[in-house]
C-alpha cells in the first residue's frame, strides 16, 4: 500500500489553510486535542479536522459541531489530502501515513520528562523500524510511519529542547520551545469552557459525591507489560477507609496500554473514564500520585502541592523497562513513598499537602522554562511562519 498510495499523494493539492489532526489509539484527547479545539474556536478562518478509525469518537465529534472523519472514509481520504499540515502526538500514523505525501507534519509529542524516546530507546518501535529498513525496500516502505523527519517537534525548555533534537536527531531549530496546548486551559477560560463542554456532553462530571478531597493514580507504562498494579494496590479495603476518613476520594488511571480491572465495590476508588483527557482537570486534584510519568510535570506546571512520587519498583523498572536519560532523584519534585505502608501513611495524614520548599519551582523552570502563555496561539503563528518561509523560497 505504502509503495502506491504515498507517490500518488504527492500530487494532492495541499492547502496551508486545511489541518488533519489525530491521536494515538484514535481517541481525542492530549496535545492535539487541545490545540484542535483552541483553533476551532480562535482561528475560524482555518478548517481543522480530526481523523479517527474510531466510530465513537468520529460521532461524538460531529454531533459536538465539529469536523470528524473516519480515516478510511472518503471524506476523511479528502481531509487528510487536502490538509498541508498534519498534527498528531505519537505518530505519523495518527492521522494517515499513505496519504501524507508532501504534508507539513507537526509533532506535539506526548509528554516531557526524563525517558529515551524515539530513536533514542533502542527497544522502541521507531529504533527497530530502523534498523528493519536497512533490509530491504518493502521494509523500508513500512517503516514510512516511523522513519519520515517531522517538520517541526515542539518543546518547552532548554533542557526539553536539547533532549528531544537528540533523541529525534533533528536540529535544534525545529524543535522550538513554545509549550503544549494540553496546559492552555489554565490561562484560556474559553479554551477550558469548550473542553468541559465537550467532556459533559459526554457525561463526564467532575467530583461527583462532592468529596473534600480528590486524588488521582497515573502509573507508567511497563515496557516489558509485565502486571504492576496488584503490587501497588495490594489492600483496596485498607485504602477505600483511609480516604474515607478523609472524605477523598482517589482516581486511577492507568495508561492506555495497560491493563486494569479495578474493584467496583468501593465509591471511594474509581476508574478514570478512559473517555476524558485529564489535563484540563489536573490543577483542580488535591493531589497526585505517579512514578515516572511525565504527567508530574504537567501537574508541577500549576501546582506546588500534592504530588507523591510512588516507586515501589524502580530498580525493576530501570532494569527491564525502559531507559532514563537524566537521573530520577535530580529531575523530581514531590513526596516520595517506596511501599503501599507509606503511600497510606501519607494519604492518612495529608504530609503531601505541606507547602513545597522551592523544588517544584526548580523543576517548573526546568521542563517548561521556555513554554509561552498561550501555546496554541504561539504553534499557529510558528507554522504559519515557517509556511510562508517555504513558500517564498
């Protein structure tokens, strides 16, 4: 497919003004999401349009009034055609590989923090596709989606943008620091009233029950798939009276990849909905407990309190699961507990709530010390610059 379908996209008729936007796992939500519901309610002059092979998500969208397509149908085949700028935040097959012939692709990558990436995790499937490429020609064809340069990867500091060119092996310049939509909400009241609307259309509520206190569980994923959560969670009775005592209550998310069958006897611990991007609710928990996520900077962007750092398995993790390219201890900031005795300890007594001594601070500036005020406004105006560059050359 790839050796017929991309040549022949090639000769698509590209409009600057036409965004294809998508989403691994073909759900709405992270960086892209943001930035797509951003230009559909400031850049009107623009059609953006989200490509999914998710049926759900295609009608929810449209029927919320805005443009969605399955991927393979023959409007989202004229979407994506049309589109001269590609916008997704894994992969290029998040929108449609075959038919990117030409398109300016604009990666708002999925998180910063401290894990190898890319070409830089040598036991991920873009270093593998790679060297499969080396094989032979309908190899390298399959590795389109992988292998393609990015015209442009966003990042959020120093530190973030000396990382990602790295890790990507793209030159500094088309790695600018100019931040990530997901965390526009803070400082856009529009952008975060359009995102709550679509999330209640979809029967999403916030803090239903009306608890003092509101806790959210973020584990990473495990590379090797190996099962985790029994071991974090082993004592769901002990937990649920705990936040009990506390009139809280705690969340669990787990990563997409990961499996979860959480206990449904407790109303005091519940399943996030897999349905609802969390960014937009992240400065509202009391607190957040996660290990290597990259969702503790996310969280450290707005909040100096509540954040409990749970490595119960780092050894394992460092060993089995995947690299870190800077060291744990120095990149981190929050309360950190290496067994379930402690996390209840902390959660019981509230200790994660004590006003942060300044490393929160440090780790803000670190990770996002060159994000602007409105990252969405600061993206458009950057391609849109780069586009017209391109095109008076």
């Amino acid at each position: 497919m790839a050796a017929t379908l991309y040549p022949l996209s090639m000769l698509a008729p590209r409009s600057k003004m036409q965004w294809a936007f998508g989403h691994a796992g073909d759900q709405f939500t992270g960086n892209p999401k943001y930035l797509f519901l951003w230009m559909a309610s400031h850049r009107p002059d623009m059609r953006v349009s989200w490509i999914t092979g998710n049926k759900a998500v295609q009608r929810t969208l449209t029927q919320a009034g805005y443009r969605a397509h399955r991927r393979w149908s023959v409007r989202g085949m004229i979407a994506v055609l049309r589109a001269g700028v590609f916008v997704f935040g894994h992969g290029l097959g998040n929108v449609n590989t075959f038919l990117s012939g030409r398109a300016y692709l604009l990666n708002l990558w999925h998180g910063v923090g401290l894990k190898a990436i890319h070409l830089g995790f040598a036991r991920g499937k873009t270093a593998q596709a790679r060297q499969a490429a080396r094989q032979s020609p309908v190899e390298r064809a399959l590795a389109l989606e992988y292998l393609r340069p990015y015209d442009l990867l966003v990042t959020t500091s120093d530190m973030m943008q000396a990382h990602f060119a790295g890790q990507t092996e793209l030159p500094p310049e088309r790695c600018p620091q100019l931040g990530y939509p997901r965390l526009d909400g803070i400082a856009d009241p529009a952008l975060l009233a359009a995102v709550e609307a679509f999330d209640r259309a979809n029967g999403f509520t916030w803090n239903v029950g009306g608890f003092a206190e509101t806790y959210i569980y973020m584990p990473t994923y495990r590379d090797t798939g190996r099962p985790f959560l029994e071991t974090a969670l082993p004592d769901l009775d002990r937990l649920s009276r705990l936040l009990d005592s506390r009139n809280a209550v705690l969340y669990v998310k787990p990563h997409p990849n990961t499996r979860l069958e959480l206990d449904t006897r407790f109303t005091n611990i519940r399943r996030w909905d897999d349905r609802v991007d969390v960014n937009a609710y992240l400065p509202r928990f009391t607190g957040l407990i996660t290990d290597y996520s990259s969702v503790l900077y996310d969280y450290l962007f707005a909040r100096n309190t509540g954040a409990i750092l749970y490595t119960f398995d780092l050894k394992e993790y460092l060993a089995a699961d995947r690299d870190l390219v800077f060291p744990f201890d120095d990149n981190v900031a929050g309360l950190r507990v290496s067994d379930f005795d402690a996390l209840c300890d902390v959660l019981a007594s509230g200790a994660a709530l004590e006003p942060d001594q300044g490393q929160a601070a440090l780790i803000r500036d670190r990770f996002w010390g060159g994000s602007l005020a409105c990252a969405s406004a600061a993206i458009v105006e950057h391609v849109e610059a780069r586009l017209a560059g391109m095109a008076a050359s």
